[in-house]
C-alpha cells in the first residue's frame, strides 16, 4: 500500500514539474538540482561557482532545508539573488518537490535571471525521485564518504547528468579510493562526467565551470 | 494530502514498532537503533564496538540499505550474527521500518543474543520518524559534516539518546568546530551524552563503550 501511495504523490508531483519545465522555459531559464548527503559541500560549491559565474551569468538560488537559513544566508554573501525553503512548515520533508519549487521561483523573481540552481537538501535517497521541472541534475559526493556509495545509492547516480566528487584535498588524510569511487558512478551511471575538485581550495574547478557553462 | 498520508503510515508504523517491543522484552533483548547520514562511520564504528563488546556480550547485527550487502559483509567479520535488509525490494525506501525489522529479527534468531543493533539507511532526516521498536537511538556525526547540522536536521538529534561525534583524528585538516557543533547537538536536545571518537584510531572509544554497557 505504501508503495502504491508514493506512486501516486510522485505522478501528482510530476505533473507540477511539467507545468515548472513550461514555465522556465518560457522565461529563457536553465534550471540546475545540485543534490547529495547532508554536509558533502554543496553550498560551498555553489559559493565558489556563483563568484565565477557571475556577473556575465545572473544566477539565483533556491535553498532547501528543513530548518535554518544558514545556507542562504552564506550564499547571499556572493550577491546572488537567494530564497529559502525550510520545509519544517511541511511536515518536515525530507526532499523538494514541483509545487515548493513552483513558489519559491515566483517569490524569487526569475525575469533577470539565466540560470537558476536549487539546492536540495541534504538526502541521498529521496530527492532523487522527485522531478522539480529541472533541466539538469548533478549529485556532489565527498571523499570522506566512501567509495561504495554509488552502489548503495544507485538511482541518485542514474538521474544525475553529472557528479562532483568534492573535498579532494582531504585525499592524503583518507583511506579513500578515489579512482575506484568513479569507477563505482560510472558502473551505475557509464558516460556521466564526474568532476573531482574541492570546493575549498577551487583545485580542479574550471572543468566543472566550462561544463555548466556548456549546459546553458 | 501528503502529511495526511504519511501521519497515517507512522500511525501503522507505530503498532507494529509496540509488538516488537514486546517481542524484544519477552526474549529480554536490548535494541539499539543506529542512524547517521550516508558515510558517516556507522559500520566503522560498530566494527570496532562489536570487538570491544564480544564474546561478553552476544550482539546481533541488523543492517539497512537500499542496495548492496557491503556492510553486512564487513561487519560479519566481526563473528556477530548479521542479517542485511535492502530495501530496493520494497519500492528503495529510505528508512527502516517495524515490520522490516519484525521480519529481520526473526530470520536472524533472538534466543541466544544480548544485544541487538540495527544499523539504519544513511539519511539524517527520515529515519529519525519511524519507531522499530528499540530501546535506544544513537546518532553518528561526522567531522566532515558541519557544525550546523544538528540545527538543520533538529528531529534526528531530538530522538536520539546520545550522539557519537565521528572521525576526530581528520579535525587537524579541518576548519571544524567541535565544541560548536557539540553545542548546537545539546542545543536541540539539552543533557543528551555525546562522545567524541574515531572509529578509525579508537581515539575517544572508552565513554562510548561504558555508556553502551550501561544500558544493557
């Protein structure tokens, strides 16, 4: 039964996000999902790609959490226009969907804007399944998590376009297998890029940037 | 119409989650429900306690994710009785839930056992709303993760009994504030133990043990 209702909750969501696709299109709008764990550098990334992207690209932001607007207020800093979602007003939820987004892009304004990122709160499993109308998605893993989360994780890694694999110049302190931690996206996703960087030192960060720039 | 749903699920969840405890009782077993993000240590972390702990005490191991049996392979190691639940047969749910755990202890086999530990899916957001009947919640933090988390994901750290603060032997290469994130833990739950250790090194592991002990 339960998985009969989430079937229904996604169709319904899915609908939303056709009527979002419709309407970013129709504002000229690229639209990014930037989703992964809880703490693996999102909004650190985000930071460091708004600083490069901006001013040629306007770029606004809509943060999800469940609680706080700290992330929104640290991506503000970079003059980018930013609103937040904190879902504790909807139970709680562990993910976006269609219809938060659809409210939170018309609050935000999307008129002056070329690209427009949602950062999805911190969840590896659920937002995966939820269609906000985005043109594309990208999943960011930290090397501090483990080579097999691709494997464990799999339908994030299939609906992702691209992965960043971030914080890697934490790599000599790590027993991590960065090699075989790509090889793991690759294996449940074959040909999707992953971009392996760190957000913090901006090592290996212009691949990443020429591939969005690409997106647009 | 979503919140509805879902105050009806953990309605369900709940009444099984009384009959595991009551079969957990009778068979005067100490259940300890373990929860994390994705790559926090958690099986790291039990590896090591289960060492500490064995052949004193009988420990049973049940393990959750969505695919692979990774952790139940490494953890098996350790000579405990493991048994893995994935839960891409039940729709890739993304938390465990009482009957999952009805159905696992009874495969596994109670009778000979002290302690049993369910090691959850990695997500710090929807375990934390489903009883399986434990006696006690323990949530794993990671170093890497941000201070802020516990402020950002307030329900995980609300039902726990005690949090483990993971990895400190990476605080050296990190701009990681532990005394501010142990704050913000007891900021969300005042009084609530939180040890501070690498599962790794073992750095720390002695309060861990003696509070796990306790319990028992």
């Amino acid at each position: 039964m339960e998985i009969k209702i989430r079937k229904n909750i996604l169709e319904k969501n899915l609908t939303e996000a056709e009527k979002n696709r419709h309407f970013f299109r129709e504002k000229n709008l690229f639209v990014l999902n930037m989703m992964s764990s809880p703490g693996s550098g999102k909004t650190q990334t985000l930071c460091r790609t708004l600083e490069q992207l901006m001013p040629d690209i306007q770029v606004g932001v809509i943060v999800g959490d469940i609680c706080t607007t700290n992330d929104a207020d640290r991506l503000a800093e970079t003059g980018a226009k930013v609103t937040q979602i904190n879902t504790d007003q909807f139970g709680g939820d562990c993910h976006l969907s269609a219809p938060m987004i659809d409210t939170a892009a018309r609050k935000l304004g999307c008129d002056d804007l070329d690209l427009l990122i949602v950062e999805n709160i911190g969840n590896l499993v659920c937002p995966a399944e939820f269609d906000i109308g985005e043109n594309a998605r990208v999943v960011v893993l930290s090397v501090t998590e483990g080579e097999d989360k691709p494997l464990k994780y799999p339908l994030m890694f299939q609906v992702s376009d691209a992965a960043i694999l971030n914080k890697v110049d934490l790599l000599p302190y790590l027993d991590f297998d960065a090699p075989l931690a790509v090889e793991n996206m690759k294996k449940v996703h074959p040909g999707m890029p992953v971009f392996e960087l760190s957000a913090k030192t901006g090592q290996g960060f212009d691949p990443w940037l020429t591939w969005l720039r690409q997106q647009l």
